[in-house]
C-alpha cells in the first residue's frame, strides 16, 4: 500500500486507505491530550493487519507500538485505549514533549460511514464524525468541535485549504510549487506559457488565462484562498472584483503599498463597496518587503496559515 509522505499527511487519508485497504484495518484516534502534543485532538492513523499504517499520532516515538495494540484489537474484535506519557503504564515509551496522549483503536470502523465521509471531503463538505469509544459505532453529528461528550468523542473534519494563485513569473511559479509540495489542492492561473510549464512539470494544475477575467465557473468556498502575483497591475481589478464577492477567506495581491492604495483605488471606482475592499490584502506576507520569490513564496504561505 504505497502513500507518499504527503499524501499520508492528509486529515482525510487514513480514512480513505481504511476504505480502499482488502485488509482488516484499525483507526487510531487522539482522544484525549495532557499537556503539549506534536498533533492536535482527533488526529487519526489507520494501521492494518500486517502493521503497515498510514498517518501520524507523534513525532514518530509511539507509531510503532500503537501499530502493535492495533493488531490486537483485530484478533479481539473490541475498542481500546491506551496511554503514553503523563500517566502511562509504558515508561520505557517517552514522549520528547513532556505531554500525555490518550489513543482510541477502532478496529474494522464501519466502511460505509468512512466512504460517505470521504465522498463528503471530496466535495468540500464539512462532517463531524462521532465515534463510540465504548464500542467503536460511527455516526454523523450536527455541527460540533472536535471533542469528547461523554462516551462519544467527535471529530471534525473541514475541507483542506485549496489555494487559487493568479499571476506570471517567478513569483507564481514558486508560490504555487511551494503549496503543490506542501500537499494542498491549488490551481494556477496564468497568461504566461513560461510560468505555466514550470507550474506543470512541478505537478501542480494549472489554467491558461485569457483575459483579466475570474473564470465564472470558479466557486472559491470558505476554505480557499485567492492569491494575484501580477507585475502587470491591470491584471489586478477585474479578476479583484469578483474575488472580493466569493467566500474566500483570504484575497491578497502582490505588491508594494503604493500599488496596494491604487489598486483599492481603482477597485473603489469599479464600485466595489468598503466591505468587499476590505478583504483585499495588501501588501501580502508576513515579511515586510520581501523581494525574492522563495521568501515571498514562504512570507504569504504562513500568513494564510496563520488566518486560517
């Protein structure tokens, strides 16, 4: 069952291979946290019979015993939890932050409940999972944060970040290989053959754009991100305008803070109203200035991380 590292990085993945798999499989869960943790409540592996597993629960220090439990849980057909760090029975099992995990096994989780979620996941749906710990039944639950109520522990699973980058040269080419190797579903945009080749031959999608113009048949939800790198600024406004009316979380453009003030300016004059404009960022990044594509690329990736 071969899954890159990056595709295993995937909320959703675990549970898709636990679908895909003809072996028996375990889905481990995060159900309780003490204290510091290199992944959040309700991060998931999936470990199958022959030990093989997919995901992550740490930094790599409680993988492979869990893998061990899990395939037991198989042979006795019933949930179990067990515990590492704070509280633990396994001392020779240290956990380098300090902190305390409880972890849930699942074994054989219900393969209908785990393909609807993943159909759902497809489709940039919201679901919030519940599981049973008692006794490992799945259902769905109404909007809720991940968390434990009770004997039910709930896993909410948004949609991933899906990044639409619009622009020509070398600050689009990078941007987007930089999204495309971080794992995150985006799209290119571009009228320039040169930076949609490069784009390409990373594995990234990409579109040829014709005109200054948001494709009509494009529907930015609330877990997507719209980024122009445009050194031709009258790119800019007709693609900004509809832009601004879409569900996007975050809108930014490329640009010193001169081009910034004239872009709203030209936008305000296209009658885009002071709410839309103020979801136009700009300049964007967390770098001030930053004039080299790699640290640009880098700069505006952890501003929409830390936005979103």
């Amino acid at each position: 069952m071969p899954v890159s590292i990056l595709d295993a990085s995937a909320v959703i993945e675990p549970l898709r291979q636990l679908t895909l798999s003809e072996q028996p499989g375990v889905l481990a869960i995060i159900t309780e946290i003490d204290g510091p943790s290199y992944r959040p409540l309700g991060a998931m592996m999936a470990v199958f019979a022959d030990k093989s597993r997919v995901g992550t629960l740490s930094s790599g220090c409680i993988e492979a015993d869990v893998a061990l439990h899990a395939v037991e849980t198989l042979a006795l057909g019933q949930p179990k939890t067990i515990r590492y760090g704070l509280g633990s029975p396994f001392v020779d099992i240290q956990l380098p932050c300090g902190g305390g995990l409880e972890i849930t096994l699942i074994p054989q989780p219900d393969k209908a409940m785990l393909e609807e979620l993943c159909q759902s996941h497809a489709a940039r749906q919201c679901k919030v999972l519940s599981v049973v710990m008692a006794t490992g039944a799945l259902s769905w639950s109404s909007d809720r944060e991940t968390g434990r109520d009770g004997d039910t522990f709930h896993i909410r699973i948004e949609p991933e970040l899906f990044f639409y980058v619009f622009g020509k040269g070398p600050e689009a080419a990078t941007f987007a290989g930089l999204v495309q190797s971080a794992g995150y579903p985006n799209l290119l945009l571009s009228p320039d053959e040169e930076t949609l080749s490069a784009v390409t031959l990373s594995g990234g999608q990409t579109r040829h754009l014709t005109s200054a113009q948001f494709p009509s048949d494009l529907k930015p939800d609330t877990r997507s991100v719209i980024v122009l790198f445009f050194h031709d600024h009258e790119w800019e406004p007709p693609i900004l305008q509809h832009a601004a009316t879409t569900d996007a979380f975050y809108i930014g453009a490329q640009g010193s803070q001169r081009a910034a003030m004239a872009r709203k300016s030209e936008l305000a004059a296209l009658g885009l109203s002071p709410g839309d404009l103020a979801k136009i960022k700009g300049p964007i990044g967390l770098i001030p200035s930053a004039r080299d594509a790699r640290k640009l690329a880098v700069s505006v990736l952890a501003e929409v991380l830390n936005e979103s």
